[in-house]
C-alpha cells in the first residue's frame, strides 16, 4: 500500500469510529521519524482505546503491522506507528495542552 493510500485508509478507519477533528498533517520536510501525521480526538477514555484498538484491527487485516502502540493503558493519548503514517488519538484536553497541530503544522 502506497504511502497516501495508507494515509486515506487511516482517516477514513478514524473517522468509522466518529473520531472528532481529524487533521493531516505531512512533516516529510520536519521529520526524519515518519512522512505523515493524523490527529484526531476521541471524547473519553474508552473512546481513544476503541479508536485505537479499531484502526490497528483494521489494519492488520490488509497485512500491516504497527510498529508500536503506546498509551493504551490510559487512553488520554493512544499512539498509532505504522512507519510512514503515525496516528495519534487523543482527548480533547490533552490535545490542547501539546498543541501537535501547532508544533508540526507551523
């Protein structure tokens, strides 16, 4: 799967679980790390981990395998790497306190 095939496949998989404020962002300039970013917000806990757990599912089942998943236990922030894309789920409040849109984005 090509890269913006991925980065289509994740928006659309977050957006399945009514994931809020779904933003792309491309830091293929600003990182050496990943090409993509996607930020989305879930509205609790329970929400972020379904998110989460929903997206590296699905996944799996066109044969990729995440990287790594970090955050699950507390579901404020649940990170997602799957190499080129990395997914981060997050509460609300949490989003606007590290601001990623303003930190990547600018």
């Amino acid at each position: 799967m090509q890269t913006n095939e991925l980065v289509a496949f994740v928006a659309d998989k977050v957006d399945d679980m009514k994931a809020r404020d779904i933003v792309t962002l491309d830091v293929r300039n600003k990182s050496n790390v990943t090409n993509y970013m996607i930020i989305c917000s879930g509205t609790s806990n329970r929400h972020t981990k379904s998110i989460a757990g929903y997206l590296a599912a699905e996944v799996k089942k066109i044969g990729l395998q995440p990287l790594g998943i970090e955050g699950e236990a507390s579901g404020e922030w649940v990170l997602l790497d799957l190499g080129d894309v990395v997914v981060h789920v997050m509460l609300e409040e949490s989003r606007n306190f590290y601001q990623l849109e303003k930190l990547w984005g600018a």
